[in-house]
C-alpha cells in the first residue's frame, strides 16, 4: 500500500508541474505548446551549379500583385501580430538590424541607407501651415512622416530560368525581390490626388537573404502547424505573378515601353508560352 501511495502522489506531482508549465507556456506564447519548427529553422542550401551545365538561359523580371488573393499572405497582416508578419515587415526589420543589406537597383552594387529606405516609405518631413491659438497666427511646422508599409502591394522579382543538361531538368531560381509602393500623390496642400504612383523602393539579394526569411512563417490557412516560411514559399512558388520584362539588346526594357493594355498581357503571354515550349520541345523525338 505504501508503495502505491507513494506512485500515485509522484504521478500527481508530475502532472501538477505538467500543468503549471504548460500555463505558463500557454501566457507566454499564446498557445498550447512552443514553436520551434520555423523560427530555429536554417535554409536548405542550393545545388550547386556549374556553367558548363547550363544549356539554355533567360531573365525575367515578374510583377506580383498583392490584391491577388493567393499572393495575400505576403501582405497581411499589415501591422506585426505576434510572430506573424508581413514580408515587407520582416524585410525592414531584417535591414534595421543590419541582418538584411538594401541595394538601389538589381546590379546589387550600391547599398541603400535605411534613412533613404524609410524616407521612399512616407517617412519624410513635411511642412505644415496651422493657426497658433494664442496669437491668432499663421506659423508653418514641420511633421515627421511615418513608415507606410502598407502601402508597398507589389514585388518585382528577378528571376532566372536555365536548363540543366547535367540532370536534365528545366528550373528557375530567384535572384532578387524589389518591394513597389503604390499610392496616390498628394498635392503641396496635403490633399489626396487621383494620380496613381507606383516607387521602386529597394532591391534585395535573395540568396543572402533566405536565412532571415527561412524564419518566419507565413498564414496559409487551413492547418495552423502546417505553416511555411517565406522562403518556402518563394522555392514551392506559391505566388502569383505575370511577366514584366525579359532579358533583350534594349537591357532595361520593359514590356509597358513599347506596347500597353491589352496587347501588354498578351506580350507576357508569349514570353511565358516561349519559354514553355522551348521546355516541351526538349522531348520532342
């Protein structure tokens, strides 16, 4: 009897501890047990690839629309909740920790200083005209903008696609995410315009930067554990996207500069079906 007195109070004592750790845990996370899949996560590293391997290649820069409802979990939530954020968040906290570099265009040559990065965000000092309520005066202040990640709903990526003969297979890898802020202008006054301008705001390396993106998740929905990082997102290709330039003789052309509206769309579309065909055309006996 004594023995089996003695199991049953350990046995409690086990499951009081069990209790108040995982209420404890439960105050401190927000929920029933500790993520530790995705935020101790490491990126899984690239084949390596030689050039002599590469048969057939071609750049493309492809525009991602947010108000697509597949591209949404790069834009929600809008503001930081808890562990979950937006990627133009994780980038600007990953180049305010000095964990993530921003270049100026995609040569990856020139870096952008954070100041510049906030100020193409809305961060800017403007001037304002009020009344002072003592003196009954007009007096001009200055007003310090805020960062307005809300407002970046595009990406332009750069990618390349390429042939592999050494394995015979048809890939593509992504090579740097450019971040667009789209929003009306304003006039000197303050006062909201109906003219529409779309900002290049920086240019990120992928590759260097997948270890920051490898650690945060991104809301897919349905099974909440089943979450994927950001940088399993962009490898599974789980976004949406038309194409918006391709390499030529022009270097810096892009398909708006010499056809607009619809012939545009069917412009992308013959890039895309070029580079699909040639893949179907390589087992074409």
């Amino acid at each position: 009897m004594k023995k089996l007195a003695v199991i049953l109070l350990t046995g409690a004592g086990f499951f009081l501890m069990g209790s108040m750790e995982l209420k404890s845990q439960d105050m401190t996370v927000g929920t029933i047990y500790e993520k530790e899949n995705v935020p101790y996560r490491r990126p899984v590293p690239m084949p390596h690839l030689r050039e002599a391997d590469v048969a057939w290649s071609k750049m493309i820069w492809r525009m991602v629309d947010l108000r697509e409802r597949v591209n949404h979990p790069l834009y929600f939530p809008t503001e930081p909740f808890g562990p979950r954020m937006s990627l133009i968040d994780v980038l600007m906290t990953g180049i305010s920790n000095g964990e993530i570099v921003a270049y100026t265009d995609e040569q990856f040559q020139v870096p952008r200083e954070l100041e510049d990065v906030q100020r193409l965000l809305g961060a800017e000092t403007t001037l304002e005209t009020v009344i002072d309520v003592d003196t009954g005066e007009e007096i001009v202040r200055e007003v310090e903008g805020e960062v307005r990640t809300d407002e970046v709903r595009r990406y332009l990526i750069l990618e390349q696609w390429y042939f592999d003969r050494q394995h015979s297979r048809f890939n593509s890898r992504i090579i740097g995410i450019c971040p667009i802020r789209v929003f009306q202008r304003r006039t000197d006054d303050g006062e909201v315009t109906d003219e529409t301008i779309m900002s290049d705001i920086f240019w990120v390396y992928y590759p260097d930067i997948r270890d920051v993106l490898v650690r945060h998740e991104v809301f897919m929905g349905g099974n909440d554990l089943a979450s994927l990082s950001f940088d399993d997102l962009f490898l599974q290709r789980r976004f949406s996207g038309y194409i918006y330039r391709e390499s030529n003789v022009f270097n810096n052309r892009r398909i708006e500069d010499y056809t607009m509206g619809r012939d545009a769309l069917i412009e992308a579309d013959r890039i895309h079906n070029t580079i699909f065909n040639f893949e179907q055309d390589l087992w074409e006996y």
